[in-house]
C-alpha cells in the first residue's frame, strides 16, 4: 500500500526558547511504500509529565500501588485467590461507583471454571441461579444482558462456549462492568489466541494471576495486555528471594505504556480507514447509507512522548470562526484510553501519551447520504427454466486522479446452475458453486470508469418460479488516499522532553463495509 503525502505546517513549541526547532529534513520512505510525512514540532522541555493525564484517572480509583498480588514484588505466586478484600479498601470510591463483587468463567451448562471473588459481600454460590434465570427468560424472549435473583445483579456475556459473568450487590456501574468483561476476552484470547472451555481448563494458574492484576476489591485495574505480558508470563517462575522490583507501568499514572522505551528512529504512522456501508433498493434507491471510520497508529518513539493531533472537526471550526472551512461532524466518538478527554472537551484537541507499537486512538460514525461509490446494474433474463443470463454494468463514481483496488463484485446464482460461460471488458469472473455464485474480479478499478460483465449459466433442472427473495450483490473494494467524509489530519505534534525530532506518517484509505444492492 502506497502512503499519500501530506506535509503540515506545525508552528514551534510552547516556550519561545524552542522555536524554529522543527525543520526535519528529507527522508526515505521504508523499502516498498511511499508515505506521506506530517512535520513534526520541536520539543519543550519539562511540557511532557505523567501528571499530563491526571485528570483522565479517577481519583477514587485504588492506588495499583497498593494491589495485593504485587505486594512481593517479582516472586513466583502460588495459585491461590486473594479471598475477600481488605477492609481498608472499603469505601474508596463514591456513591454509584460501585463495580464488581465477583467474576465467574462458566460453560454452557452452567458450570464454575474458574471465578475470583473480589468484595466477599455476595455469596459464591449465588451463580447457581444464573443458568436456570437465563434459560426460564430465554424460553419467555424477555433476555437481557442483567438478570437478577433476590438482590444480587448477574451482568454476563457470551464468548465461544463460556459465558464471563460478574455479580454486584449495590448500585453498580454497569457499561464499566461490561466494559471490563470485554477487557477479559480481549486479554484472555491474546495470551491464549482460542478463548473456550479447553484453554480455560488448560491455563487456569495465568487466569488466576490475570484476574488479580485485571480488577482489585472490584474495580479495574491494569487492563493492557501489553503491560499485563511484562511481568505475567506463560513460562514458570521459580521461588526467589531479592528479586527485582515489578515493571513501573503497574504503579505509573500512564498504565498503557511502559518507562525507558528506546528507538533509534523514531517514527509514528497512522491510518485513517473509513468503512462504507450502504443497501441500495432494486430500483435504485438508497436505503442506508453510513460510515464507519477509525484512526489507527503505529507508535515506535523514544521515552514518554506527548501527541496532540487536530482534525477538521466542525465543532472546532465553529468555535474558532472558520465555520465555513471544509470540515467534518463527527458523530459517536471513541477513545482510546490514553486519551485527556478533559482537553477534547474542551477545545477539541487530541492529547495522549500513545502506548507503544500499534493501537486504535479513535473510532467515528457519520449517518449521512453517501452517494454509492461503486455502481452496479444488472439486468437478468431467464429463458423457459433452461438457461439464464446476467448483464452486470460496474460504474466508479469517485474522482479521476482516485483508483478502487482489489474490487470484487460478488452476484448470486441459483443453486443448481451449471456450464457457465464469461465475457467481461476487464478483469477476470470466477464460478463459485459452494457459494451459488459467480465472483467479479478488478484488480485496478479507475474513478469515471464503466466496466461490462456477461455470464451464462444452463438451468438443468425444471423448476416453479422462484418467490424467495434473491440475496442482493455485495461489493469489495479498497480506496487509497480517499476518505468518504473528508476528515484530514491538519496537524500532529510530538513532544519529548529530549528533544529529538520524530517522523509522523499519513495515509487515507476508503474500504467497503456491508455493502450492497439488491436485485428485487
């Protein structure tokens, strides 16, 4: 994939004695790609602290200071479960901040695999009521993702053949519930790669020394695989007096990323990738139209460097005036943790400390008419039930100097067609039976371009029209240096309290999501 180039200009640093600093020269791009570079600011010193993200961490948040597991620092831990919370803890956070009481790994059948109890104010026993709630509401279509026996609040999802369920008695935060059992699938399958029964089974002496370090007395804790991975591993640790102390990132206000990192090119590349998915009536009429955009880095930068990243978000245009600028709404906003939402608020600037190596910073919706990127029409004639023929018409409808790449027309045929026969003005057509249909293939698809595909199928079997709808044809498609809503970086700084200068790299890329137009 080939990077666009974009070069901004970024104004110097903070304090007057650093200006003038970024003047980054030429440089290569890595073997194979071309990339775009983004100017990079100088550096001012003292700007970059771990206090920069205070705000981002609640204060009535545990100290992970003060977590139990670590307390003998670096040894080999017995497989044994803290028990019940120390009453020092209790109290630390405030009214309705409650979260977990216990969490439970269960099979299918209801069956305790492994739990970890973390407030000792719920009885262990009280998940036996889960599996015969959940089956007595699922019989009765009134499921829901909490259920509840006397006073005790199952909140559960399901992965493979598991279900992850955590308990609460109070007034418990429920999306922070929720949020940290995804956290455990998501931490559990990267150190496992499968997460079911079998590894479960397999590997519950890590588990155990996960949830200790995940969640403390029922509130999240250290939830970054990455960080998690320096200091639990899959190997065994022998007993050892006088070992070193755990990694900094435990006790560090800037958990995701780690202290002392060191590259001898520092560089960041990131990736706006925006997903088109759109449903187009027979006659030709959109029907749903979204996008789905992400910013993904790639972070390879020395020490504990400070980002802040600016879009041409409308909201800040606004504010500053430049309302009728080229600018984008942004709707649905996520971040990554290491993100001040304090300073987005309020004056939409990005600002983190990015963890190292790749992650996504942000993910985006737009629910706006987006006019179908690439067209289909198709005309198809069934003659007497003894042969069909499809006419399929593709059409770019994105700018010249713009190319589709890899586009595949996926169009359904019936199931007991045979001897198929191919005419196309480009690209190649391939039958697919296993999968009743035919599959169009572009390898360059130029924006303003208008390809024809024919195909001819025999009908061996004699059969009564067909009333089930038809499934509708599916479009693939990669656009590089394109973005359907016209979100552009404007700036990325780097700041390093070194003051080394950072090559910042941008690419745009248009891709298909659930995209698709039907035929009837």
């Amino acid at each position: 994939m080939r990077f666009r180039a974009l070069v901004l200009s970024v104004g110097p640093g903070p304090t007057s004695a650093w200006a003038g600093r970024d003047s980054p020269g030429a440089v290569s791009a890595p073997p194979g790609q071309r990339r775009g570079r983004v100017s990079a600011t100088g550096t001012a010193p003292g700007e970059n602290t771990p206090g920069l993200l205070n705000e981002a961490v609640p204060s009535w948040c545990p100290s992970a200071a003060r977590r139990g597991s670590l307390r003998a620092a670096g040894r080999g831990r017995a497989v044994t479960s803290r028990g019940r919370g120390s009453g020092r803890r209790a109290g630390r956070g405030p009214a309705g901040a409650m979260s977990a009481s216990a969490v439970y790994v269960l099979d299918l059948k209801g069956k305790v695999l492994i739990c970890r109890n973390y407030r000792g104010d719920v009885d262990m026993s009280e998940v036996e009521h889960f599996m015969p709630i959940l089956m007595e509401k699922e019989e009765e279509g009134t499921l829901s993702p909490i259920l509840a026996h006397g006073g005790v609040r199952f909140m559960w999802i399901k992965h493979n053949n598991l279900y992850l369920v955590a308990t609460s008695k109070k007034n418990a935060c429920v999306s922070l519930v929720f949020s940290f059992l995804y956290k455990v699938v998501q931490v559990f399958s990267e150190y496992f790669k499968e997460l079911e029964e079998e590894s479960i089974r397999d590997n519950f002496v890590i588990i155990y020394e996960l949830l200790d370090e995940l969640m403390d007395f029922g509130y999240p804790q250290t939830t970054d695989s990455k960080i998690l991975q320096e200091y639990i591993t899959q190997e065994g640790h022998k007993l050892e007096t006088g070992a070193p102390r755990p990694p900094a990132t435990v006790t560090n206000a800037v958990s995701w990323r780690s202290e002392g990192i060191k590259y001898r090119k520092n560089e960041v590349f990131l990736d706006v990738i925006e997903s088109v998915n759109l449903l187009v009536s027979a006659n030709g009429n959109v029907l749903r139209s979204e996008i789905v955009g992400s910013i993904k880095m790639r972070v390879f930068l020395s020490g504990m460097p400070e980002l802040r990243l600016g879009l041409n978000d409308k909201v800040l245009f606004d504010n500053t005036g430049r309302g009728k600028s080229k600018s984008v709404e942004l709707e649905d906003v996520k971040f990554h943790q290491c993100v001040r939402l304090s300073r987005f608020e309020n004056d939409r600037t990005i600002s983190f400390i990015p963890p190292d190596g790749e992650f996504e910073l942000m993910s985006y919706r737009l629910n706006t008419h987006v006019k179908p990127l690439i067209w289909i029409e198709s005309v198809i004639e069934k003659h007497s039930h003894s042969r069909i023929e499809y006419m399929i018409k593709a059409k770019s409808q994105f700018k010249r100097r713009s190319t589709a790449n890899n586009v595949e027309i996926h169009i359904p045929v019936p199931n007991d067609a045979d001897s198929p026969k191919f005419k196309t003005t480009v690209g190649s057509v391939k039958w697919v039976p296993e999968n009743s249909e035919i599959v169009w293939s572009i390898k360059s698809f130029p924006g303003g371009k208008e390809y024809l595909m024919r195909a001819h199928f025999g009908l061996p079997s004699v059969e009564a029209e067909d009333k089930e709808g038809k499934p509708p044809i599916s479009v693939k498609f990669e656009i590089p240096y394109f973005t359907t809503s016209g979100i552009q970086v404007r700036y990325l700084k780097i700041i390093e309290k070194s003051g080394y200068q950072a090559l910042p790299w941008v690419r745009y890329i248009t891709q298909n999501g659930d995209y698709q137009l039907r035929t009837q």
